[in-house]
C-alpha cells in the first residue's frame, strides 16, 4: 500500500500527516504557521522522519500560483498573511524529497478529500466552502478540482449586505465582500466579543452570517450548478448557522431553480463535512495519490 504525505497549510497552522487515509494516518503533527522559512522547515523535518514515502500533497492556503508553466509555479501570490507573499512552497519540497508533489488550494484539497472519502462521494460536480479565519471555496467537475484563469475565490464574492447591519467590512482589497463581512475575524471586529460571549446578539449575529452566507450559496447555485455544497469551517459550528444559512440560500433562490436536491430545506443540499476538521489532510493525500499517477491537475 502506498504511504503519502500530507500537508495542510493554514494560516494558523500547518497540519501534516503520513499514511494512505483520513482513517489511516501513522503519524500526525501540528506545526504553527510563522515565517515561511521555519514553518516549511518543520514540515520537511517531519516528513523526514516517517519515511520513504511515494509522494507529498501540499493543500495550502493562498491565493497560490498553480499555473506549471509559470516562472512561479509552486508558490505563493500576494496574500495578506504577512512574510508570505512570493514563497516558494513546491520547491523546498521537490529538493528535500525528489518526489512527485502535488499542489492545490487548501480547500481544492478539502473538495477532493471529502470526494473520496466524505459527503461528495459519488457525486461529479460538488463545492466545499470554509468559512473560518478567511472565507475560501473549491469545487471538482468530474473528479478534477476546478482551475482555469485562476483557482476559485468564492471568499471575495460580491454580495448584497443585510440592511440593518452597518459593519463596512475588512477585507483589506474589497471591504465587505464575503470574507469582509462574514470570515470570523469579521465577527470579532463587529461584535467586539467571541461569539460565545454573544449572548443576546447571538441571533442577530446568525442573521447577519447566514444573510451572507445564504446569498453566496446561492450564486454558487446559479453560476456552477453543483450536485452538492458542502461548508466547513469553525465559524459554522455557530448554532444554528447552518440551518439559517439553508433557509437564506433557498429564499434568495426564490424558487427560480426546480430541483428535488433543493428539497426538504435543502438538508441534503448544502451540508456539513463528513471528515470534520480531517478535510484538508485527507486532501493532501488524495493530491500525493493524483502527482504520483502523474495527474497535475
């Protein structure tokens, strides 16, 4: 059985892993995200210690540069992660190792991990939205994540604000796009407070979410008809998000698409993950599996 590696690269943290399966994994380590320097140098040390491996899956956060025959391939864009922006990711990795490694969006690697073993098994087109730190979005049509001009940026969508909410948003290159408004330092920066400290601004404050939220869904309803959306993230383990989110996103639709996925509430429509926070890794592995058949894309 082939044994990969697998990196998630957050912006808080970096989780990486050895093994062939979410269910699977010899070994797991937790690394904080600080200098590119430091952060990937204890994630090749890592891997370093639990070989030989097959091949390496980096699902990393970005915007990231995936085109491979771009001078940058392999490397950070301009990010608003501080010291981040340019890193070469690919590359340390590739000299370390000189093993096949494959490279995605961290939520691109979410949507494959959650295709092969979560709640977009069987399905040929699905998203899988995370909303947490940052708002980000990834999709696969027939079993390849989704590319072209760049990869996907669902977080800065442009939607309509809720009209009692006067919060301007802090997305630093739009303002209130969706991240602006709805990412959870977005939450903090409104409320002043955790969410768990919301008390009675708890239900305006699931309001304002699943207004967001809702409207976002939507669109990714209208624009890339998927069999399934599947949102993520700890901002979602909110109660009752989720169910708010459903009801927003069916009445923004406004009966416009006649689908029996849309049923019922949309319960079966737009979901929790299957793998919970095991998403992203169980990603990395399916991205090491693809690059050592030789599927870049």
């Amino acid at each position: 059985m082939a044994i990969h590696g697998s990196i998630e690269g957050g912006g808080t943290k970096f989780v990486c892993a050895i093994g062939s399966s979410p269910d699977d994994l010899q070994a797991v380590a937790t690394i904080p995200t600080t200098t590119p320097e430091e952060t990937l140098s204890r994630a090749i040390s890592f891997l370093s210690r639990h070989g030989p491996l097959d091949a390496i899956g980096v699902a990393m956060f970005g915007p990231l540069d995936l085109d491979r025959s771009s001078a940058t391939y392999g490397s950070v864009r301009a990010t608003p992660k501080p010291g981040w922006s340019g890193a070469e990711i690919v590359a340390p990795f590739q000299e370390a190792f000189g093993l096949p490694i494959g490279f995605d969006t961290d939520v691109n690697g979410a949507a494959l991990g959650e295709g092969r073993w979560g709640a977009g098994r069987g399905l040929g087109t699905f998203l899988y939205v995370t909303v947490g730190t940052g708002i980000g979005g990834g999709g696969v049509i027939d079993g390849r994540p989704m590319h072209g001009l760049i990869h996907p940026e669902i977080g800065h969508l442009r939607i309509p604000r809720h009209p009692e909410d006067p919060f301007p948003g802090r997305c630093s290159f739009h303002g209130d796009c969706l991240e602006g408004l709805a990412a959870g330092p977005a939450l903090a920066e409104r409320w002043g407070r955790p969410v768990e400290d919301l008390g009675e601004d708890l239900d305006q404050a699931v309001a304002f979410e699943a207004h967001a939220l809702g409207y976002a869904m939507a669109n990714l309803v209208l624009t890339v008809s998927p069999e399934r959306i599947i949102l993520g993230g700890g901002v979602m383990h909110i109660p009752g998000l989720l169910d708010a989110t459903r009801r927003q996103m069916v009445e923004s639709l406004g009966g416009y698409v006649d689908a029996p996925a849309l049923g019922d509430g949309a319960a079966g429509f737009l979901v929790a993950p299957e793998l919970g926070d095991r998403s992203g890794i169980a990603g990395g592995l399916v991205l090491a599996e693809r690059a050592s058949s030789g599927l870049n894309r």
